[in-house]
C-alpha cells in the first residue's frame, strides 16, 4: 500500500480491479486517486457505468505542519476530550500504593503531554467495550503502565508484578 507525504493511502489502477474482481458493486465513489483522469476517461469512453474516481485533493500545506496540526487534535467526542483524566484515573485507585504509582505516571505523563493521548485511550477502550471487541491482554513495556492499566488498555497489574514504569517511557 502506498501513501503520499500526507499520509494518504494511494490506491492503484490494479487494487481498484481487485476490489471490482471482489465486488463488482463495489461503490467506486469513496476512492481517490492521485491521478485518475485514465481510469475516468476509460470509463467515459467504454460507456461504463462504473463510477468515476476523484482526484486527491490538493494540501496546500508541508506535510510536517500538516502531520503536526493532526497530532495536536484528537478525534473524539467532548465529554472525552474535556475529561479530567487525571482525577478519573486517580478516583479508580484502590488503596495508597496504587495512588503513589498513578500519581507518579501521571507526572510522567503530563510533562510529555501525553494527557490527550491517555483521554483517547479512555475513549477508545470505552468504545471497544461498548462493541464486544475483544482485544489483547497487553504487550510489550506498555504492560510497566498502571495508569494503562487502571484505563483498561491491558490486563496486566504492573504494582503485581512490580514492572519499572520507566521501561515503558524510554
């Protein structure tokens, strides 16, 4: 799969036959292309019915910024994005240990501005649970979280098994 510097995926003349070899009532309207005038003009041509493909828009920005302006939102309703996630994370703790060690993460956390990413998380684990989606019960130093796991995003109780939160942040 190829994408541009946007990180767009760009789709192939070949990948569009696939998908019409898959479904042939495939809705061709919800492609782009970064150059589809051949693929449209086959199609004017031939007579087809097939749908026409758009063209990718333009970004009238460098994909650094643009990358950047993304990274800085976070797709996800209010309730989550305005969420003291700090207090709702610290309100789960049971016992002085486990507040010690949220507390500590959240610092971690807040200095790198990793706040919006936790608030995501939340909203993400919540709506996971909401589908019955199964995911994994964790992997990886992102297990050394307690925070991460007081959100759900793993099974594994790092106070447990007493993991170094710094594993997780290198």
């Amino acid at each position: 799969m190829n994408r541009d510097a946007w990180g767009r995926r760009l789709i192939s003349e070949s990948e569009i036959c696939d998908l019409l070899y898959a479904d042939p009532m495939f809705d061709l309207d919800k492609l782009e292309m970064a150059d589809p005038h051949k693929h449209n003009a086959a199609i004017k041509s031939n007579y087809s019915e097939l749908d026409s493909i758009k063209q990718l828009e333009a970004i009238e920005i460098e994909p650094q910024r643009w990358h950047q302006i993304n990274q800085e939102h976070w797709w996800m309703p209010d309730h989550y994005s305005e969420m003291d996630i700090a207090k709702h994370v610290l309100e789960a703790c049971e016992g002085e240990a486990e507040l010690q060690r949220c507390g500590m993460e959240l610092i971690e956390y807040q200095d790198r501005g990793l706040l919006p990413l936790l608030r995501y998380l939340k909203y993400l684990v919540d709506t996971l649970r909401s589908k019955d989606v199964v995911w994994g019960v964790g992997r990886g130093s992102s297990v050394a979280s307690f925070v991460l796991y007081k959100l759900g995003v793993h099974r594994i109780n790092s106070l447990h098994y007493d993991l170094d939160f710094q594993e997780f942040m290198r």
